[in-house]
C-alpha cells in the first residue's frame, strides 16, 4: 500500500472517538484515525479480528480493516473502504420498504451469526455502522472489541440503540449485538429510534426509558406480526431473553420465503447482494493488515488533528 502524504487527508467528520478522513489519489478510502498510538496488544487484538472476519463466508457484507497506517505524530488510522451513505441517510426520507428491512435483517444477521459462532462480538451495533455501498450492497462496518475497549466511547449519543445492559454495565456481548440489531431494524422500519428523544428530554432521560421502558410495537404499514414480535424480542431486557443471531437468522428466512401479506415485498434493492452473499466462499489465506508510514512533509501545513 502506497505511503499517506498528509496533504492527501480531506476531513469528512468526527465520530465519538476517532477522526475520520478520506483518503484522495486513486481509489477514495476512509481513514478512521485515533486520538493516539496503538499498542501492541491492541494492534495485535485488531489484527486477530480482521483475520477471522475475513475467513467468514459473509465477509462481503463486512467492511473490513484494509490496512492500519501510522501517520507523522504516530497516531493510527485504519484505512477502509468508502461507503457513501449509512442506515440514518437511507431512512433520512422516511422508512425503508418492509421487503428491504426484512432483507437487510437477513443479511445482517447472517454476519452476526457467523461472527458469534467463532467469537467475535461487534461490540456496537448502531445505524451508523450499517453502511451501503455505491452497488447498492448493505454492509456492517466498524466490527470488534479491540478497539472499543482501548478507546472508550460516550454510550449517550448512541443510548436509544444500545442494551440496557451495555448501560449500565459497559457489558459488550452476543446478546448486546442482537439488541443493537433490532434497534436498527426499528429505525429502518419506522423511521425513528425505538426510544426517540422527547421534547425537552435529556440524554439521561433517554437512558432511564431505555433501562425501564419497552419500545413501542411496531404496527401499520401491513408489518408482519412475526416481524414486530421479532423485533420485541430482540430489544428484550433481560439478555437472557433475546434469540441468538442463528436464531434471528433463521426467522428472517422464514419471513423471506412466508406469502406477501398486502404490501408488496419488493426485494429489489438488495436481491442481487443477497444471493451474492450465500455464495461468498470462505477465504483459505486471510489479509493481515499491516503498518504503513505516512510521508511527512516539510510544511507544518496539516489537515490532521486530534480528537
């Protein structure tokens, strides 16, 4: 991979915890960069995480970590690929069709389900992280603990999405990923957050409905009674409660192949992805990411800045 001249770093927003840029010259990319240095431990965690991600037949429903870069000042960025929207700009017009969420249900889950089955928990499964590719093609971006457990993120903007037992504990699991998972469905299907911010509501009050309330059932729009119970179930408080992915999996095939219920079921924003997706071989020889230096320049000119 080619070196990163800073001057080639076009600011494009700042997350809870890293900056991020794109990446100009060629093929536009992400680059994810964080407020300091990875650490060994850290970097070695990342590169375990991507390894397996890569070897699952889902993996092109994931956006990966294509490279970890070390820039000037030392700090990390992990270069990704560019997506052009996320779920809260799909939805930004209103819900998305109950064919698209029922597919998207499918294809997301399918990921987690793999993921879990060999260990890997995503560790915050928000709108912001489902992601949609100028094909068309939905993807999960932002996968794996490593990183969260170094870099500590502010729970709050992100409250109405997030277990209630990631709230009050900072417990990142299985369960707490089928919990994000329907929020995000919710949204998709609804157009809003299961807990949407009331006026004159603060994020604390955000947080206690979130801990004591359950979000409202989705009904209208001739949403299939299984959809909505799934949904319930997913967002249950007790984790205890909530199906496994594989099980969300499979009740999101169950609804795929179940009769249209009034409402057309139009497949076909995602069909292609998702048949594209059942097909996806498992990879023999996984990328490892690997360190590259950024070239300094001799001009203290930088659009690279600190959290």
């Amino acid at each position: 991979m080619a070196e990163i001249p800073l001057d080639a770093l076009v600011p494009h927003g700042n997350g809870p915890v890293a900056s991020v840029y794109l990446v100009t010259g060629g093929r536009t990319a992400v680059l994810k960069v964080y407020p300091q240095p990875l650490d060994r431990r850290t970097y070695n965690a990342v590169e375990i995480e991507q390894a397996k991600l890569a070897g699952l037949r889902s993996a092109a429903s994931i956006v990966r970590v294509e490279a970890l870069d070390e820039l000037p000042d030392r700090r990390t960025g992990l270069r990704m690929e560019f997506c052009p929207q996320s779920l809260p700009d799909l939805v930004a017009n209103g819900p998305l069709p109950i064919g698209d969420v029922v597919v998207l249900g499918q294809i997301l889950s399918s990921v987690l389900a793999e993921a879990h089955d060999t260990g890997l928990v995503h560790g915050g499964v928000t709108p912001a992280n489902v992601l949609e590719r100028p094909s068309g093609q939905p993807a999960l971006a932002d996968f794996g603990v490593a990183l969260r457990l170094r870099f500590p993120r502010d729970l709050m903007a992100d409250a109405a999405f997030t277990a209630p037992e990631v709230l009050r504990d900072g417990e990142l699991s299985e369960q707490a990923d089928v919990y994000g998972l329907g929020a995000v469905l919710y949204l998709a299907l609804t157009g809003q957050s299961p807990f949407p911010a009331r006026t004159g509501e603060s994020a604390d009050g955000v947080v206690l409905r979130v801990l004591r309330e359950t979000p409202p059932e989705v009904s209208g729009r001739d949403v299939p009674p299984a959809l909505s119970g799934l949904l319930q179930r997913m967002m249950a408080k007790d984790p205890d409660a909530r199906p496994e992915a594989v099980t969300v999996l499979r009740e999101f095939e169950q609804l795929l192949t179940a009769e249209p219920v009034e409402d057309d079921l139009d497949f076909d924003d995602f069909s292609d992805e998702l048949a594209a997706g059942r097909n996806v071989p498992v990879a023999t020889a996984p990328p490892k990411p690997v360190v590259q230096k950024a070239k300094k320049k001799t001009s203290s000119r930088s659009r690279a800045r600190d959290c």
